[in-house]
C-alpha cells in the first residue's frame, strides 16, 4: 500500500470539518444573556449612585416614619366611658381627636379611681347635671343666671364636659348637659357626648333638688369602665 503524501492529508481533514455554521438558538440565547448581563451593570451602578447621592434625605423619612407609630397609639386609646351610676349606666363617646389632652387626663383619673363614689351635688333641670369631689355650687348657679341672658343655642343636649374655671373647679368636674346650652365653649371644654343612657341622665334631672340646686337623695358615680369600641 503506498503511503499517502502530507499535504493530501491536510486536505482531507479540511474537507471532513467542513464550515462551522451556529444556529439560531445559539445566536438568541448569547444575544439575551449579554442584554442582562449588561442591565444587571446598569442597575447596579444606577443603585449605588442614587444611594450615596440622596443618602442624607434617607435620614430624614427615618423619623418621617415613626409618625404613623404615634398615630397608632392615640387610635389605641379607650374610645368611650360608661359612667355606672345608682340609677343606671351612661356611655360616652370620647372626643379623643378633638381634645386629645382633655382625654388623656380623664381617661387617666379613670384608671387611677377618680371619680369612682363621687356624688352629682348640683342638678339643674334642662340645663346641666354635674359631679365632682369639689361641692361649692357658685359655678352652676353663675350658669343658671348667664343661660337666662341668651336665646341663641349653640350646643346640643348630652354634651359631656370639664369646667375652664380653676376657681371653682378644683379638680377634675364631669358636666353633663340636658338641654343646648349657650355659649357652651365659655364654661367647658366638651370632650365627650353620652351615645346610650340619655333616659339615665333625664331621671337623674328630674330629682328634687335644694334651692342651691343639690338633690335631696344621694346620686353618684359608682365606677367608670373604658372601652375600646362599643
């Protein structure tokens, strides 16, 4: 057999290996992996550029954040009173938006047996009931003789309210008004209205009372219950 020469053998290999051809799906999966790899620098160079740019404004929405935290708590607090009283129960709807301070400190005495056995000294009828530890009656009767000067009404009946006058109110006193009362935000803070109850506060209206405006027969607060809802 003869032996076959070089230069025929390299054109005999060239001829098996022929051309290499890639095929489409070749060509479309390096093309989409060099699009992400490419995207994924992007990103990550957009990233890191934004952080150091606004990091001092991160700082800021830190404490922005913790707003909601507080909001959270307020909404948390009791959301109404029931007043049980010797003649039945009375629930009050806090105000606890409105006068969130007023609030706080009534739902405090509340926990702490402020007004647990406090008596209603001073009652007048279609005008206003009040209890308090505090029994000087001057307060209510400088009402009674102001309520008489006005005709216009600017409050609805079964407003539950503390009195703004530091003289006569020595400490924390409940009113309850059984009729619109004029210039209402003069004397009281409202922080409250009675949502169940108002045949309670009318019977304890309607006692007979002294010419000082303080009922004959005993009539107090036995406890007060906080709730969340009703």
């Amino acid at each position: 057999m003869g032996r076959i020469k070089p230069q025929a053998l390299l054109q005999q290999s060239k001829r098996k290996k022929g051309r290499y051809h890639m095929s489409p799906i070749n060509i479309v999966f390096y093309t989409l992996t060099l699009v992400i790899f490419v995207f994924f620098l992007f990103a990550t160079f957009k990233y890191w550029s934004n952080r150091t740019r606004f990091q001092p404004e991160n700082h800021t929405s830190v404490f922005e954040d913790e707003n909601p935290s507080v909001e959270s708590k307020k909404l948390d607090l009791p959301g109404y009173a029931v007043l049980r009283t010797s003649k039945g129960s009375i629930i009050i709807e806090l105000y606890k938006e409105s006068v969130p301070e007023v609030v706080d400190e009534f739902i405090d005495l509340c926990q702490k047996g402020h007004f647990k056995g406090i008596l209603f000294h001073q009652v007048i009828k279609h005008y206003v009931i009040q209890a308090s530890r505090n029994k000087g009656s001057g307060s209510t009767e400088d009402w009674n003789q102001r309520g008489k000067k006005y005709t216009s009404m600017k409050h609805d009946a079964f407003m539950l309210g503390t009195s703004k006058d530091k003289y006569f109110n020595k400490g924390f006193d409940l009113f309850i008004t059984t009729a619109p009362i004029p210039d209402l935000n003069e004397k009281l803070t409202v922080f409250g209205r009675v949502v169940k109850g108002e045949d309670v506060v009318q019977e304890i209206e309607e006692v007979d009372t002294d010419e000082h405006y303080q009922p004959k027969i005993s009539i107090g607060i036995i406890d007060v219950d906080l709730r969340q809802m009703m």
